[in-house]
C-alpha cells in the first residue's frame, strides 16, 4: 500500500512569460492540490505522471501538491472519487473541481483544465 507524495519546495515566485493563471486576482496566486490516479507502471501511467510533473514544475512552481494513487495498491479509494478511467487527474483545489481523463500529454487542454490560461 504506496503512496506517493510529491511536493514542490516552496521558492519564489517567478514570472512566467505568457502564461498566468486564471483564477488569480490582486492577492497571492492559488494553491493546487492534484491527486493522480493511475494502473501500475503501464505506459500511459509513466506518461501522465510525466507530463503531470513537467507541468507542475513548470506553471505552478512552489503552488502545488501533487498525490499519486497507483490503484493496483489502493483500489478502494477509486470509490471516493468514482474513478472509471484510468489515468485520471483531479483538481480538487482551486475550485471549481476537475476531473483530467487520459496520458495528459495534449498540454493546452490540460492548462485549460487546471485553469492555467494563456494571457490575451
């Protein structure tokens, strides 16, 4: 029964050219808090806590926990979210909540699903 957590070090916050995200006001940028949920070592599991990690580490530096869930080891929390694909990302913080479906690798519509959006 494994649990992986990964959480960014806290750093300051850089600028990122050309991407902001969208639910940020005047105040400090939001937290996210992810939870992974994927079949083993299979190659679209690799893939999305790949892509995932890359992602995090590139547009929410130092703003995110990230909860892997490998449901060979724990099916019984598939219940709690109602799971039925593998993998699955779910936003639960910021709201509103986000349910991600497949390897992660289409990087736009994962940005938009996590509320991170080019600026106009």
């Amino acid at each position: 029964m494994t649990v992986k957590r990964t959480r960014a070090p806290a750093k300051p916050r850089r600028a990122k050219a050309g991407v902001e995200p969208s639910s940020a006001g005047a105040g400090s940028p939001s937290h996210y808090v992810l939870r992974l949920y994927v079949a083993g070592m299979r190659p679209s599991s690799a893939r999305a806590i790949a892509n995932i990690q890359e992602i995090c580490a590139e547009y929410l530096e130092g703003r995110f926990e990230l909860q892997v869930i490998d449901l060979y080891q724990q099916p019984l929390l598939a219940k709690g979210d109602q799971i039925v694909a593998l993998p699955t990302l779910i936003k639960r913080l910021p709201p509103p909540l986000r349910r991600l479906i497949g390897d992660l690798s289409d990087r736009e519509r994962v940005l938009v699903g996590l509320d991170i959006q080019p600026r106009p």
